[in-house]
C-alpha cells in the first residue's frame, strides 16, 4: 500500500525533531564533570536590557539571565587638591572628591560624590583617606543608604600624612547609595591623594 504524500511529511518532519533532541540532549558543561540534558524544553538566550531586567518575568522564568556589554559599572575618583570645599560642612561629612579617573556607566554622581547602583548586584569598594597635617585621629566610614558598613581608622600623631583604608563587597538593590562618610576628627588642612574606587562585581 503507498504513503500519502502528506503523511510522508509529517514522518520526516518527526524524524528530524527526534534527531534533533538526541544531538542536544548529552551537551556537557564547560569543565566536562556533569552532563546538562535538555529534556523537551526551548532554550532562548536574549541579550536583555539593562535597564529593564529587574522588571522582567521571562528571563526569571526559566532562570537565565545574560548580560549585554552595557552592564560593566566601574568608578574611580581622587582629591587633588588640598583645598576643602565649602560642601565638607559638620551637617553631612560627606567626604567630596573633585576629580575622576574612571566612570564607566556613569554611576558616580560628582556633585553628591556617591555611588547609586543601577541594577541589583554585588558590587566591590575600596577607600584611601589622606589626613594632611592633622594630629586628631579620623574615622571614615563606608555608608550604604545613610547607615555605615565598615570603618577605618587613622590616628598616628607622629606623621604628616596618615591614611584611613578599608574595602568590602556589598549587595546592593537598584538605587541603593554608597558613600564616605567622616565620622570622627576632622580633615582640616584637607584630604589630598584620597581615593574612592568600586565596581560591579556580578549581578543578581
């Protein structure tokens, strides 16, 4: 008995998928130890948005996330000048930098001087305070949305210059707020060759 043309077609159209689905299914991970089995599920990589992924339900759906080139954060800033700007004031102890080296991403507000993440990520921080000429011990700390994450110290009367330094990873959500903070002593005499630097680290 023959085979309809069109049943023929659906026949071969189940063999190729059948293929298919074997080719794929015994894929390996990168270092080879564990098999990744593909078992009847489509799998859509996007290159998302940055500035919609927390707001996405597709990619959290099937638990995968990929990250364009717009998603490297990096930011590195400097006092230069001994000078202290009439923003240093006992109301904030905000501690300002006026000249910077990186801002990829542009997450570093000068005129604040602090870090607003864009996204939810874990992100790197490191500081370097310089007292010039200050015999008071100083605390700097880092903040995080007002409330201080970790401290450094520098207290030394025996020298010119003497440096506060510290650095943590933190988790932060979209528009959290990292900054220094003087919370002891006072800079007088200004804070030149102090740095700020962060950046992100992976996002979550």
């Amino acid at each position: 008995m023959g085979m309809s043309p069109t049943r023929r077609t659906r026949i071969g159209l189940s063999g190729a998928l059948l293929a298919l689905c074997l080719a794929v299914a015994p894929a390996r991970a990168q270092n080879d130890t564990e098999p990744i089995v593909l078992e009847g599920k489509c799998l859509v990589v996007c290159d998302s948005d940055p500035a919609t992924d927390a707001g996405s339900s597709a990619g959290a759906s099937l638990g995968i996330s990929v990250r364009s080139g717009n998603s490297k954060i990096a930011f590195s800033v400097i006092r230069s000048t001994n000078h202290e700007p009439s923003e240093m004031s006992n109301r904030t102890m905000v501690i300002y930098f006026d000249q910077i080296l990186v801002n990829v991403g542009n997450s570093f507000d000068t005129e604040r001087s602090m870090f607003v993440a864009p996204r939810r990520a874990i992100y790197s921080f490191s500081f370097h305070v310089v007292k010039v000429y200050n015999r008071q011990t100083i605390q700097v700390s880092l903040m995080l949305n007002g409330w201080p994450i970790i401290s450094a110290f520098a207290g030394d009367q025996d020298v010119t210059r003497e440096a506060a330094s510290n650095g943590v990873l933190l988790l932060m959500e979209r528009g959290d707020r990292a900054f220094l903070k003087l919370e002891r002593g006072n800079l007088m005499g200004g804070w030149k060759y102090s740095t700020f630097s962060g950046f992100l680290v992976f996002s979550l």
